[in-house]
C-alpha cells in the first residue's frame, strides 16, 4: 500500500514538536506528529505539571522572547479553557546569579520586578535562607508541561494534523518529492518536509536524516543529561490559591532552581533540582532512572542550610532529561528541507508557543529566525547552507 503523505512531519510530541504542529497546521498545512511513545511521555523533557516561566536571563535577548511568547500562551489558555501557568513570582539570587544585573535588564524591556536585600527578603519570605540580595519578579510563575502538549496537539487536531504514537523513527530518506520515513516495524510515511523536535533522541536520530556533511558538522554538540528532581515536603503548607515563589539560586560549586509541585507531586512540596547536577548520555535511550545516593545527600544538605521552610527528607524524586548546547542556546535550523529544533540546555518550556511559531517560519520559508539559532548559517558566514 501507498505511504500516507504529508506536506510536513513533525518528529517528537513534546513542547517544541506539538507546538510546531499547532502552528503549522493552523496555517493550512497538512501535518503529521510521529511520536516513539506517547505525548509528553515520562521518557522525554515535557512531562508532568510542574516547569519554571520567568524573565530573567544573563542575556536580555531571551527575556525579551519571554515576553514576546506571551501572546501564545494565552491564546493556549484561550484554546485549553484554562490558565495553563499559575502565577507564582520568582525569586533569584546569590552571587553567582548577579541579581542586580538580572534587574537591569528586566528593568529596560518594561518587566516588572523589584530588588531587595537580603534582609528584606527574609522578611517576606522567611522559608529561604537567602545570601545575597534577590530580585523579585512578580510574572513568573509555573507552567503546566503535560496540559500544554495535549492542548497544542488538540489544537493541531481541529486543524486536520495527525498523531501516530507507538512510530519510532528509523530513518528518512531523500525522495524526489521529500522524503521517506520509515519506522522501527517497517512501516513509512511521506513527507514533503521534515521538522525534528526529538529532544535527547536527537543525538541518536541525526545520522539517519539524510543530512547534508556540512550542515551536520556546524551543529553544535549535543550533551544529554539525565538529571534528578525531588520534592520536599513544606513545614508549613501554603493555604489555599497561595504558592511559595519559585527561585533560583546560584553560588560558587552549584546552582539550584526550585518551584511548586504540581498534581505529579500532590501539590504537597517544593521541586529542587541542581542545575547539570546528574550524568551525561549518549542520548535519551541511555536513561536508566537510576537516583545517585550522594547526590540525594547533597541536595538534602543544601535544604538544610538554605531552604530552612523545607524538610529536609524528600518525599518523592524522579529523573529528567536537558539536551544541553555548548552556549545554552536554542538550535533553529534548517537544510534540504529538514528542520533540526531542539530548545536545549533546560530552558525551553517557556517559550514553546514563540517556539512553534519559530520553527515554523523557518520550514516553510515564511520568515527567519534569529541567526544565533542556525549554526550552520553562521559555519556558512551569515548565508543559508
């Protein structure tokens, strides 16, 4: 029997791809989402209730794309019939985070913050133990990863795309309309492009693309990190509609960022995690789930010192994936018809409308995206590969 045939494919189901088929879909096209499992499946980067939104970055040029997302993620709260992040406020400091430089740059996109001692800070939120002074942005809060996949997807849905769980892609091939794929059982789609969302798969997915030599040799390295998260039960629980903010702190030898628990976690406790604090893999088929005892140890002597409104004994812990770049920055980039998207380095999740709506100008050639984002158009001197 003939391949089923698409104007364009989307390789993953977590934020970046579901969000690109929204986009694409919503613009005429017709799209299929391949998915090696499910939608925002425990496997991945976009599972579960619980991600940071917030402003403030080192760079001013993410903060602003921040801000830029916002229309997407109402227009998504539009679509879901429900807030899809909760206002929470964010709380940044110590002193490898420059929470003074932070405020600067939030101060001059219009983003409302404040900049407080440590001291003050300790005054309204006496659960942290905070070494430094701290910036205070109200508009961050936490955005719920799972609801926004199934609602973009729904979203693509109405739209005419298609979604295969369960089709894990082996390979494609250069036709002279597109391109074949092909899954693990042998089955094949066709499609005229390609956009590739697969997260830590990626590493392992990029040699069967059928990739121009050079366009893959300007793409940076992709490190795949299996990282750890655990929850921590509150002293004191937060009454109802009331959150703790969430925060990130950095300090010589670790940074840690954590927020809320969401339904995954019974609401009941703080999220914590160190930043690039587990293992490097290969790619995301390495993960074995597996919790190191000492670095459990270390993150239960950081809630002693520092978050003193926390016990200090964890009462759920799981492991995640961040497919980090080398600079951290996002990779939006495209060749031969395929576009490679991959929001690296555990920053992302904020801007997965924006995300979507970036990737796809770039596939269908409707508009560029910024050229920090295309590595191979900067190895090509600023001209398309």
């Amino acid at each position: 029997m003939p391949a089923d045939a698409f104007d364009y494919v989307v390789v993953g189901a977590g934020l970046a791809g579901a969000a690109t088929a929204w986009q694409l879909a919503t613009r005429g096209h017709q799209v299929a989402v391949v998915e090696r499992s499910v939608p925002a499946n425990d496997a991945g980067s976009s599972h579960g209730s619980a991600r940071i939104f917030r402003y403030a970055y080192a760079e001013a040029g993410y903060s602003a794309l921040v801000k830029e997302s916002l229309a997407g993620w109402e227009e998504l709260a539009r679509l879901a019939g429900q807030p899809l992040i909760t206002p929470t406020g964010c709380v940044d400091y110590g002193q490898d985070r420059r929470p003074r430089e932070l405020a600067g740059g939030l101060e001059r996109l219009g983003i409302g913050h404040q900049l407080l001692s440590a001291e003050e800070a300790r005054g309204r939120w006496p659960q942290f133990a905070f070494d430094t002074e701290v910036l205070w942005h109200q508009g961050a809060g936490v955005l719920d990863a799972r609801e926004t996949v199934h609602t973009m997807l729904r979203a693509a849905a109405g739209h005419g795309a298609r979604l295969y769980e369960d089709w894990e892609l082996a390979g494609a091939r250069r036709t002279g309309t597109g391109y074949l794929l092909t899954n693990r059982r042998g089955e094949q789609l066709e499609a005229g492009r390609l956009v590739v969302a697969a997260g830590g798969w990626l590493p392992r997915l990029l040699g069967g693309l059928d990739l121009p030599p050079a366009f893959l040799a300007a793409l940076p390295a992709f490190t795949v990190m299996q990282e750890t998260a655990f929850h921590f039960p509150y002293r004191e629980q937060p009454g109802p509609g009331k959150f703790w903010p969430t925060f990130i702190h950095k300090r010589p030898g670790i940074q840690t960022y954590g927020l809320p628990g969401g339904r995954d976690a019974d609401f009941r406790g703080q999220k914590l995690a160190e930043f690039n604090g587990g293992k490097a893999i290969p790619d995301a088929s390495a993960q074995d789930g597996l919790i190191d005892p000492a670095h459990r140890a270390r993150i239960v002597e950081y809630v002693k010192r520092y978050i003193p409104g926390l016990v200090p004994e964890p009462y759920a812990e799981t492991t995640c994936l961040f497919t980090n770049t080398p600079n951290e920055d996002f990779v939006i980039d495209t060749a031969d018809g395929v576009t490679v998207l991959s929001p690296c380095s555990g920053h992302g999740a904020k801007f997965a409308p924006l995300l979507g709506s970036l990737a796809a100008d770039l596939a269908t050639g409707s508009a560029g995206v910024p050229d920090r984002f295309r590595p191979s158009l900067v190895a090509a001197g600023g001209k398309p590969a």
